[in-house]
C-alpha cells in the first residue's frame, strides 16, 4: 500500500515511533498486534523468523534489558518512515560482551515500511561498534591476534 493522503502518513509516523516505544516497554503483545503477519527485520539478531515469532525473538535476544528511544527525526514518503533515535540502555551483555551495570548511549536509523496499518518490514542501522567500545571490547588488529594451534 503506498501512502498518499497526509493523514495516512501521519498515521503512519506515529506507528513509527510507538513501535520503538514497545520496543523499550518490551511489549511483545503490543509489538505483535502491531506488525504484519510477515514482518521482516534487516539488520537486528541473524536469524530471525518472519512475523510474530520474529518479534518475539527480537526481544527475547535483548535478554534483561532497560532502555528508552528517544526520536530525533521523522520521516515519511510512500509506505516507508525513517526514524533517527537515540537509544539510552543497560542490559546483562550486548554480542558477547558483559555490560551489566554500564550505561550505554547509542544511535541508529530504522526504516520502516507500513503496510495496511501495520509495520511489514524494518531495516535497522545503529551504531553496535559504539557500545561495545563503551562497555571495553578492546579492537586487536589481526598482525596482533594470538596465532591458533
């Protein structure tokens, strides 16, 4: 469905931004009602299945997790909305790396795309190399690494 009248894409930005909203609540039932049947995600956890059972892997893969989007920027053309937000979080461990009791700040830019009311597909770009380096991972260049019996 392509948007065309104002209010749709008005509509449209705010299922946006209350999508992050659930997302920061971890409101797997308002996150589902809210998503297509087929919802799709780029750029979150590898592996995600399709719809509900993708979302509610989504947030299962944040493990313990408080946090808060705040928007920066909305954006809408056609079906898509790009939100800029930043994220304020603190969670147990991100990809591997114990971050329980740090404080993360972090940005990322999501696409979504609306379908019939409902978000069909989201593609995320945030800035992950960010918070790893503010809970310590160390980067070793590959001249540096230890070598592998």
């Amino acid at each position: 469905m392509t948007l065309t009248a104002t209010t749709d894409t008005a509509a449209a930005k705010a299922l946006a931004v209350r999508w992050l909203d659930l997302v920061s609540a971890g409101d797997v039932d308002g996150l589902v009602r809210t998503t297509a049947p087929d919802w799709t995600m780029a750029g979150g956890p590898p592996g995600l299945p399709a719809g509900p059972d993708g979302v509610r892997a989504l947030v299962a893969s944040f493990g313990r997790i408080t946090q808060s989007w705040t928007v920066e920027d909305v954006i809408a053309e056609g079906d898509r909305v790009v939100v800029r937000a930043t994220n304020l979080c603190e969670q147990d461990e991100f990809l591997g790396v114990r971050a329980t009791g740090v404080q993360q700040v972090f940005a990322a830019t999501f696409v979504f795309r609306i379908r019939d009311g409902l978000v069909a597909q989201v593609w995320r770009t945030a800035q992950d190399l960010q918070r790893l380096l503010q809970l310590g991972a160390v980067l070793v260049p590959p001249s540096n690494r230890p070598s592998m019996p």
